[in-house]
C-alpha cells in the first residue's frame, strides 16, 4: 500500500508540471484572475479542467484486485482491474476556482471519459467525480473567494472527494468482496494523494494571483511616479512643449517603440519609431486616433495599418484618452513592438497613466481659474489646488500601491473626485448637502488613510436632508479645520464627528473634534479675519462664514465652542423649508437676506 502511495506521489508530479505549464499561457493567466466571466469563458474553464481531470486517469496506475499486481499508462481496463489515479484533481479545481456549475461540467466531462474505460468500478468512479466537482463547487459558493483558493481547504476538498469515490465504489461496485480488497489497497494512497495534490495545484494557481499582484502594484508605483514626474510640465495645460517633454519622458521608463500626444485634431508631439513621418502641429493621420477623440473610449490596435505610410513600422498600439471635466480634450498613445506587449496588466497601466494625467490636465485648468479670477477672492480660492495636499495624497497612495493596490485605486477614485468637485466650485456658487458630504468623505477617505488608525471619522446624518442647499465648499473647509489644525498632532483615538440634524425650521449641521482645541481669543479672530490653511482648498472659517451670510441671508447661525485640550465644535445653523409633494418631503435652504 505505501509503495502505491509513493507511486502516486510520483505520478502526481505530472498533474502539477501541466498546471504550471497552462498558468505560463497569457490567457489561462488572464482566465484564472478575473473573478467575473461568461458563460464561454466558464465552458473554457470546463474543458481545461476536464481534460486535467482525463490526464490524470491515464496518468494513474493499473491495479489488478486478485493478484495486486500493478501497472501504469491504463489505457483500458478489463474486468477486474481499477485505477489509482488523481482524476478528482483536476474537478475538485474546476469546482473551487469557478463554481458548482464549472465542477459539475469538468466532473462530467473526466467521469464520462472514465466510464468508458470500463473497469469493474467505471460506474462507481465516473459518478463520484461528477459529485466531486459539485462540493468542490459548493465550497466555492459558501465561503469567500480567498477562502476557497487555501491549500488547506483544497486539501480537505481533494481527501473528502477521494473517501466520497471510495464509499460510492463500497456501494455500487460487484462484487462487494472485490471492492472492498480494492478500497484497502487504494483507499489511503489515493485519499493522502489527491489530497495533497488539490493543495499543490492551489498553491500553483495562488502564484499566479500574486505574480499579477505585484505585476499591478509595480505597475501602479510605476504610474504614480511618471505622473508626479510630469505635474510641472502641465501646470500650463496640454501644449505641444508639455506633450513632448511628457512623450520623451515616458519613453525612457515603457517599454515601447514611440509615445506620441494629441489635441482633438493634430499631433502635439511624437517620439521613437516613425517621427520621420509623425510630424508635431501635422493632422492627426490615424482613423483609431480619431474615433478615440470621437467616443472617449480606450482602444488597442493590433495587425493594422495606423497611418497612410506604407513604409511606417507602426502597427500595434494603445491608445488612450486625455480628458478634462469628461470631456475628452486629447490622446496619450504608446506603440508597441509585439502582441505580447498588449497585455491587460500595460492596458491598465495605460489607463491609469492618462486617468492621472487628465487629472493633472483639470488641476493645470484649476491654476488657469486662479490666475484668471484674481480679483474675485472667493472664486479664486474656489479653483486653488495646493500642491502639499496633492503631494501628501499622492505619497500615501504610492505607500499603498504595493501592500494593497485594490484601497490606492480607491484611494484614487477618491482624489480625483475631491479635486473634480474642488473644480467644479469655481464655476458654482451653491450644491445640495448630499454632493457636500461626498466632497468631506472623499477628502477624509485620503486623510484617513495618511494616519491609518490613529483617525476616526463618525457620521450621524438624519434622512430628508440630501436636497439642503448650501454654498459650494461649505463643510470641506470645516472638516479640513478639523483635520488640520484641530487634530494637528494627530495620536491614536482622534476623532470626527460629523452631524446633520433638524432644529425646527433649521438645519443643524455640526463638525467636532477631539483635539488640542483653541482659547476664546482664536476662536474669536477665526471669526473676524481671513485665516487661510496652508493645504487642502485653501479656504478658511472667515470665508465659509462670509459666503453663507451673502447667499443665504442673516438668518444664518455659526458658531465655535472650544477649550483647550477638549476640543473643538463648529455649528452652522441653515433655514430650510418643507413641501409636501406628492407623499414626499422636499428640503431646501431658504434663499435672500432674511
């Protein structure tokens, strides 16, 4: 019995080299990492796992029950000869890695294959491998994603599997004096095997998971640092000497054969292979170039002609777009030498690289506001984005994009939200409460996770609100003064709390901290003097206070409460009317002086 179990031990090396060999395929690699795939890809994945499941039949070895004599390659069984093999292996994957739907169709397809091997147990055998792949599947429908790709669980899995086959041939196998000779003989080799087999194949798929990992977050880290790279040559916007100085940049750190950059109609700059031909301030010569302007929409070129060039070595490319306020307002495009190139992992690489590159594109149009509305203070201060708070979020989503890339793309959602908002102000004098609590989470979701632990934020926020309207950057700036000054060294246990409640015909809004907190002579002068922040928007209490008597009228109600070493309260106190209209309740500020 243990040279058998050595045996299988032996032969389970096989299962595992194809599995490597199938994770070494760009596409299986592909296929494998999305958790989400359709109804063809989940038919791939039967196939596949199918035909592992067949491999490892005739992979197994040729028992003869009367006489124990074994021998290997089965290629058909007579009667009174079974296999120890490692069929379920491949099933029990397929049920794990896609479902009871994937276990149940690679099940069939493995256990209809060794039902036509025959053998005294081909029914039994055939049958306990399409069970297998539905509990396999099963597991993966009860437990999260991550918890069904553990080497233990595969583990568990394969054995539990293997002593289910062993217990049906029990069952269904004649004669029973046969089966149970066969089950002492190849019961604990095969159930050890398998077992063991399940949790190396997982541990072969987890692999490839982690190399895509840190393929993405070395990508990210990567991005991030061409995107700080080029914040000075776009702060004047997209002009043909950023766009060169951005084309001669990126060509140096990605791998590819020519970078070029577009406005909606010409070429701004091209660099590497083919700017014989792809000349600056030129049309813009490529019908891919132009429906990317035309629809917004990311496209890969593979095999095509891209310009009217005969002799242009261009054929391969992605092409990406440059957008301000979702408007498209240009292109980024990288050329590539082969199809190998053109991976998901450069797709995304590219995508992320324009995302920050519009993003420096609004902020650049954010400067242009500032320089054009001098002379209106408040506007002005509106459209201002400082750099030290882009630098600080900036390093902490590179800080994050190696130990969890899946909370620096969040993070990154979330700051060119904050800064589309901070843009949108410029040009709006008023919003609803609901876009000024997303604007405060969007920028606490950045602060937060700057001090990782040490912060918490709390929301008590009662329903009916959402339409309160309020002057644009309102409680950001109040929030910030929280943040900033409130909580300035920040320790473990700082805390906001951020209220919204009903006071009679008023709206109480509130946001407290647990900080150093101020004297009443600071408290005093916040509310008499222009005090701006050094980072973040760049708007002060003065001037929220200052815009919500302007547009709201005298009615409104602001207050500071604090004391050192306690903490500080800030209190807007907004009128707001209800209608009742058709069942529901509308809210909204009252407008005028009072």
């Amino acid at each position: 019995m243990w040279e058998l179990c050595l045996s299988m031990l032996e032969r389970l090396g096989i299962i595992v080299m194809v599995a490597f060999l199938f994770t070494r395929l760009p596409y299986f690699r592909r296929l494998i990492y999305h958790q989400e795939v359709n109804w063809m890809q989940r038919l791939i994945i039967m196939v596949i796992f199918g035909i592992f499941g067949i491999v490892g039949t005739y992979t197994g070895l040729t028992v003869r029950v009367e006489t124990f004599e074994v021998s290997k390659w089965a290629w058909s069984l007579k009667e009174g000869e079974a296999l120890a093999n490692s069929r379920v292996i491949g099933v029990v994957i397929a049920g794990l890695l896609g479902g009871w739907q994937v276990g149940l169709g690679a099940g069939l397809i493995a256990g209809v294959h060794r039902l036509f091997l025959g053998g005294f147990t081909a029914v039994a055998c055939g049958v306990s491998t399409i069970i297998a792949g539905g509990i396999a599947g099963i597991v993966h429908h009860r437990k999260k994603r991550a918890f069904a790709l553990s080497p233990k669980v595969a583990l568990v899995v394969g054995m539990a599997a293997e002593a289910l086959q062993m217990l049906v041939i029990l069952l269904v196998a004649k004669p029973f004096g046969r089966a149970w000779l066969l089950v002492e003989e190849i019961g604990i080799p095969m159930i050890v095997a398998n077992g063991l087999g399940s949790a190396i194949f997982i541990l072969v798929i987890r692999n490839v998971f982690q190399e895509e990992e840190k393929a993405g977050a070395v990508q990210a880290e990567k991005a991030m640092r061409l995107a700080e790279a080029t914040v000075h040559h776009l702060r004047n916007g997209l002009t043909p000497q950023s766009a060169k100085a951005i084309c001669e940049l990126f060509i140096k750190e990605v791998p590819s054969v020519a970078v070029a950059v577009t406005d909606r109609t010409r070429i701004l700059a091209h660099v590497g292979a083919g700017s014989d031909h792809h000349l600056a301030n030129e049309p813009i010569q490529t019908e891919t170039t132009r429906q990317v302007v035309e629809t917004g929409e990311m496209l890969i070129v593979r095999d095509r002609v891209i310009c009217h060039d005969p002799h242009c070595p261009l054929h391969k490319a992605i092409i990406a777009p440059l957008k301000r306020k979702d408007e498209t307002i240009g292109t980024l495009k990288f050329y590539f030498q082969s199809e190998a190139d053109l991976s998901s992992i450069t797709f995304e690489f590219v995508k992320g690289l324009s995302s920050l590159l519009s993003l420096q594109l609004e902020i650049a149009e954010a400067e242009k506001y500032y320089q054009l509305m001098k002379e209106a203070q408040i506007k002005a201060l509106h459209a201002q984005v400082h750099p030290h708070f882009l630098f600080n979020a900036l390093n902490t989503i590179v800080s994050c994009v190696r130990i969890d890339p899946n909370r620096a793309r969040q993070l990154l959602v979330s700051l060119a939200y904050y800064f589309r908002k901070n843009l949108a102000s410029a040009t709006e004098m008023l919003s609803t409460l609901e876009e000024e609590i997303r604007h405060v989470k969007a920028y606490l979701t950045i602060e937060e996770a700057r001090f990782q632990d040490k912060l918490r934020v709390r929301y008590e926020i009662e329903e009916g609100f959402e339409q309160v309207t309020l002057p644009t950057m309102t409680l950001q700036p109040l929030v910030e003064n929280a943040v900033k000054h409130g909580l300035k060294y920040m320790k473990k246990g700082s805390e906001i709390v951020i209220s919204v409640k009903a006071d009679g015909d008023m709206v109480k809004i509130t946001v407290s901290d647990n900080g150093k907190g101020m004297t009443e002579e600071q408290v005093s002068q916040l509310l008499r003097t222009p005090v701006t922040s050094q980072q973040g928007a760049g708007i002060g209490l003065y001037n929220v206070y200052e815009r919500m008597k302007s547009l709201l009228g005298d009615e409104v109600r602001f207050a500071i409460v604090s004391a050192k070493g306690k903490g500080t309260t800030v209190q807007l106190i907004v009128p707001y009317k209800k209608e009742e209209k058709e069942g529901y309740t509308v809210a909204y500020a009252s407008h005028g002086r009072g």
